[in-house]
C-alpha cells in the first residue's frame, strides 16, 4: 500500500472508516484561496540567495517546495478532469519559464484563478479519482488537496524564519483551525 489511504489500511484490518469532511465544502474552497493568496505573498519574500535553500529532511529546495505546493492545488483540477492522479505530478520540477520566485508566484495566480473557477462548476466535488494511492472522492480529495498546501505554506514559514525574514500577513492559526495537519512542521 502506498501513500496515506486510511481507508484502504481500515479495509486491511477490518475496520469501517469514515472519510467525512473536517469543515464543509464552502469553507475549504475559501481556506484554499486563503493559503494560495498567502503562499504568494511568502514566496514573493525569499530572498534570490536563498532560493536554492534545501528543506529539513528533503532534497527539495525553497523554490521547488514553492512550486510544489501550487502544483498540489492544480493537481485537484487536472485530476478531476482526467480521472486519475499520478504520483509524478508531485515530483515534477518548474519548468524553464518559472525561472524565479516572482514566476512562480504568477503561476500561483493562475492555479488560484482555475481553481476558483472550477470550483464553481455543478459536481466539482462528485465522482472518484483513482489516485496512486487508491481510489479518492472527490470531496475527500479536495480536503487533502487543502491541508496538503496548508502543511507546505507552515514549512514555508518555517523557512523564511530561518532566512531571518518575517512572512508579511501570515496565517494564524485559526486559518488552520479544523484541517488535519500534523503537529510538526517537517
């Protein structure tokens, strides 16, 4: 089994699991945008010398997490349109347009923008997608989808911090309030 699936690991050990949403479906989307707008806002912040700056644990600079966490939001939408969710779209590096933090910020703009946009649309959160780590409702999905780039803008934090920069408008905790984060950054 791979990845967290706690369906699948209830299924192995005979368990039931209930999937159900920490908070309602209008107050993820908004949640997301708020993470998204605030991602922007703190990558706009890396100074150029510490672009290249590696994570704790993780051979992934600042700038690849930057665009990794975007590509987590995209990912939603380019998995709900095509019905399946490879493990290689998180592993994907900015392409050679996205030379910097400021494009990588547009590209936020963008995946934001679509975001909303498809959000929008009847049965955005109906249907199934068959992820790399089973099978995934959508609404189900799109809560990870949001906690997952909650988790990368606290690690974004986390490292402006340790570049002695102070994230302009953070998030406070009441923004993370009801998603199920971890309780360590990294």
């Amino acid at each position: 089994m791979h990845g967290w699936n706690p369906a699948a690991v209830a299924g192995l050990v005979g368990a039931t699991y209930d999937d159900g949403l920490a908070l309602p479906l209008p107050e993820l989307q908004a949640r997301l945008n708020t993470i998204l707008q605030a991602a922007q806002r703190a990558i706009m912040q890396v100074p150029a010398k510490h672009m290249h700056m590696r994570t704790p644990g993780r051979d992934r600079s600042v700038y690849q997490l930057a665009y990794h966490l975007f590509r987590v939001g995209q990912a939603y939408r380019d998995a709900m349109e095509q019905g399946h969710l490879p493990e290689a779209w998180f592993e994907e590096q900015p392409p050679p347009d996205m030379p910097d933090m400021v494009a990588i910020a547009h590209y936020g703009e963008r995946v934001r923008n679509g975001l909303h946009d498809w959000c929008e649309r009847p049965a955005a959160f109906d249907g199934t997608v068959e992820a790399y780590y089973g099978p995934q409702q959508a609404a189900a999905f799109f809560q990870r989808t949001v906690w997952h780039t909650a988790q990368h803008l606290r690690q974004l934090y986390d490292l402006l911090d340790q570049m002695g920069v102070t994230p302009e408008a953070p998030l406070a905790a009441e923004d993370f309030a009801g998603l199920p984060l971890p309780q360590s950054v990294w």
